[in-house]
C-alpha cells in the first residue's frame, strides 16, 4: 500500500488553511450503537477496528468538555431520577432538570415528550440553576490539573485541541424549552440576558484557567439553532441575545493566545439563515449540512467561498443502496475535492437502516474520489 504523503493532523490543518492535501481528512459524524449491531450481525467482525475497516485516518482532534453539550455544565451535576414507570414507558427527571416520558430501554433515536424544564420563573433561574453555574465552585476545579495534563500530551503528540461548549441557544433551550424560549425571548428578555451572562462568565472563566497552561485550535459550539425551514427564533433574536456573549468570549479568547484560535458552529437542519449571522462575527468552520433539510454543500461551498464546510452526506442515501451512493458521491465529490477546505462526513449520525454492505460500498467510493 502507498504510504500517505501527510499524517492526519499536517492533512486536517493543511484542509484548515485550504492548502492542497494528499486526501480528504477520512472520518465518520458518528455511527449509533443500533447500526454497529446490526452490522455485526450482517457481518462485520465483531472485534473490528473501525479506523482500519472503513478506512478512517487516526484520531487527529483532542475534544475539551467542560462547557456542556447538548445539555449546560451544572455542577454539581443533577441525578438522574426514574419519577413514574409504566409499562412502556417512564418519566425522568434528567441531568438539565427535565421532566421527560421516554420509551422504556429505547432512549436512542427516540424524541422524548418533554413535560417540564427547569428554568420557567426567575425564581428557579436564580435560586436553582445559576448557583449550578458558577465559576466559583470549587467543585468545578477539582480534576483540572488532570485535565490540562491531558491537553499537553494530546498537543505533545500534534493533536488538534478543541474546546468544545454548548451553545447559548442549546443552552437556553435545554433550560427553558424550544417554545418557552421564544416566548421568554420576547416576555422575559432581561432573563435570558441574565443567563447568557452566566454562559459566558463561566466560559471565559474555564478558557481562561486552561489558556493559562495550553492554547486551543478551535472554539466549537454545539447550537442546533436551525430547523429544515431555517433559525428558531429571528436573526434580529440572534443578533441581541447570541451573537454579543459570542464575540466577547471569542475575542478574549484569542487575545490570550499566539495561535490562531478557529470558531466552529455545529447546528442540525437549514443553515442558510444562521451561515451569514455566524460569518459576521468570524465563523469559520460549520458543520453538519443536513441534506433533508435543505443544504447542497456545493451551493454552500459556491456562496461562501471561505467557508471551511464539514458533513453534508446524505445519509438517506447509503441506505438507499449502491447506486444511490454512487449518483450522489459522483455528484458532490469530485466539486468538494477540487475546491477544498473540506470533511466529508455523514450529515448526522449514519442511522441503524443502513446495511454494512451499503456502508462498506460507501467508504469504498469515498476511499475512490477523496483525493
């Protein structure tokens, strides 16, 4: 076999820069559990490593998490608490403080009914969760010298280092619910700017502390602000409530380093709307294009020509079968590849209605047209 001319960090900060690259950097959004098992049982060899079977380059990112993700960093962090069971189902109350009714032992790919958030009044704002976010707690301190011992020898051994954090609008949706969010937005605002205030005192604090030690490559925000129509709630909304706590934790966190910092967005269904607001404050990266909702990456990549673009994949096609993947892969491919400052991976999770052969013929394809 041809050894590759980069190792997968010099491939990933070459795709970065939009520098010319001996492959596309090869990984995978994620696969769910469900489709590993169903390829076993199709197959695949139980003990098999995934990098090598589906032609993936080493792990070449070192993830950060401190500041949440889908859900806010409280701590200490809320119990998980079974409420109700039924014969079917239960009523949780989860680690963001929500009451939830989920299918019983099928949590995964199932939207949850949720019954109550956490945050509906000031009074639980102020007297249940923001002590939960306070950079003061000790607790919060207890591992982090662990932690940046962790960041040095990923960055020892050339590892791209991320700090990764939820976004405020996940934040804020997780706390107070979609719809109560845009009620609260408009009924309420003084709150959410109480809350957001809170994002970013506990973000800049945690950035601060490890900047003390190690510096980053990249700022990525899990977000999910977008539906298959658009944004949740108005840009004029994004630009009063998001995008100033955004700025301020960008531009200090850049002050406190020599290497350049990148700012990643990561938000599920149509992007369009959020791409230009995003851009405004110096986005750099996005990810993942879902393409039921709307986004070609290849008109993406014409309109925004800076734009470094992960995802965009359609994973309805590998279940579609063979010739399904080749027609789009054929499509898309060959235009990604020439332009460049780009990661091909599913637009989301690969679900568990794609066979392992279809996927095996996938990432043979993708082996085919990435360089």
């Amino acid at each position: 076999m041809k050894e590759p001319a980069m190792d997968a960090v010099e491939r990933l900060r070459a795709t970065y820069e939009f520098k010319p690259v001996d492959h596309l950097y090869r990984r995978e959004f994620y696969i769910w559990e469900t489709a590993l098992e169903r390829w076993k049982r199709e197959g695949m060899p139980a003990e098999a490593d995934h990098r090598e079977l589906f032609g993936f380059d080493r792990p070449a990112i070192f993830q950060v998490h401190r500041l949440g993700w889908c859900e806010p960093p409280l701590v200490p962090a809320l119990k998980e608490e079974v409420l109700e069971t039924g014969e079917d189902y239960e009523i949780v109350r989860d680690g963001a403080g929500r009451t939830v009714r989920v299918f019983k032992d099928k949590r995964h790919g199932f939207m949850p009914t949720y019954l109550k958030h956490a945050v509906e009044t000031d009074k639980d704002w102020h007297e249940d969760i923001e002590p939960l976010l306070s950079p003061e707690t000790p607790q919060r301190w207890e591992d982090i010298d662990s932690c940046v011992a962790e960041i040095k020898t990923a960055a020892q051994e050339g590892k791209y280092i991320v700090l990764g954090a939820i976004g405020g609008y996940m934040y804020l949706r997780s706390l107070i619910g979609p719809a109560e969010t845009c009620y609260m937005l408009l009924d309420n605002p003084a709150l959410i700017h109480k809350m957001m205030q809170a994002w970013l005192v506990l973000a800049d604090a945690v950035a601060k502390r490890l900047q003390q030690e190690v510096e980053f490559d990249e700022l990525f925000l899990a977000e999910d602000i977008c539906y298959n129509h658009g944004l949740l709630i108005s840009p004029d909304m994004v630009r009063e409530f998001l995008l100033p706590y955004y700025q301020q934790l960008l531009d200090s966190s850049r002050k406190r380093q020599q290497r350049r910092l990148y700012f990643q967005v990561d938000t599920d269904g149509n992007c369009g709307e959020a791409l230009d607001l995003y851009e405004s404050i110096g986005l750099d990266v996005m990810s993942p294009f879902e393409v039921a909702a709307g986004n070609d990456v290849i008109e993406i990549a014409k309109t925004h020509p800076n734009l470094i673009i992960s995802g965009g994949i359609d994973k309805r096609v590998l279940a579609a079968g063979p010739e399904a993947i080749d027609d789009y892969l054929d499509r898309v491919m060959p235009f990604m590849v020439k332009r460049g400052g780009y990661i091909p991976t599913c637009d989301h999770g690969v679900p568990d209605n794609v066979s392992f052969q279809n996927y095996m013929h996938y990432r043979k394809r993708m082996l085919e047209l990435d360089n």
